[in-house]
C-alpha cells in the first residue's frame, strides 16, 4: 500500500513541476487512479506521457504496492481547456 502523498512525491521527483492528484479507488491504497498536469508532456504521445509517470512510479508498481494505475495526463494547455469545459 501506498498513500497519495508517496504517490504524489514519488512523480515531482522526476517531474518537478507536476501538479498531481490521486484519487484511491478502493479505499485500500493499491487501485489508483492519477491525474498529472506537466509541461513535460508537451509534444509527447499519450503513451510517452504514461510511460513517464510509470517510470516515477516504477518501484511502487514493481513492489506491488500500487497493483492497478489508472492515468489522465495533460500538459497544462490542455488541463486550462478540459478544466474549463468541465
């Protein structure tokens, strides 16, 4: 198990300027489901995106500490219209 702060720290490390929120699925911390806001994504696939929030997370997942990831990434262009839309 793994708190949303854990979670949290664990993507600022590799990106700083993430804005994060986790959202616990199932009350027991292992079935999460991410949202990440990063410049970082900028002209990057949605599949390179996940791929570098996977990357921060990697040793939670690989210690099962996090058994399902569910992700939503944007950069923060993005976020402004989803955000405002929503």
């Amino acid at each position: 198990m793994v708190t949303a702060d854990q979670v949290i720290s664990m993507i600022q490390t590799d990106m700083p300027d993430a804005e994060v929120q986790v959202n616990d699925l199932t009350g027991g911390g292992d079935h999460l489901e991410v949202t990440v806001v990063s410049e970082a994504f900028a002209g990057r696939s949605l599949v390179q995106q996940h791929q570098l929030v996977y990357k921060a997370v990697q040793s939670a997942m690989s210690s099962e500490a996090i058994h399902a990831l569910a992700l939503k990434t944007y950069t923060p262009e993005t976020w402004s219209k989803v955000s405002q839309s929503a």
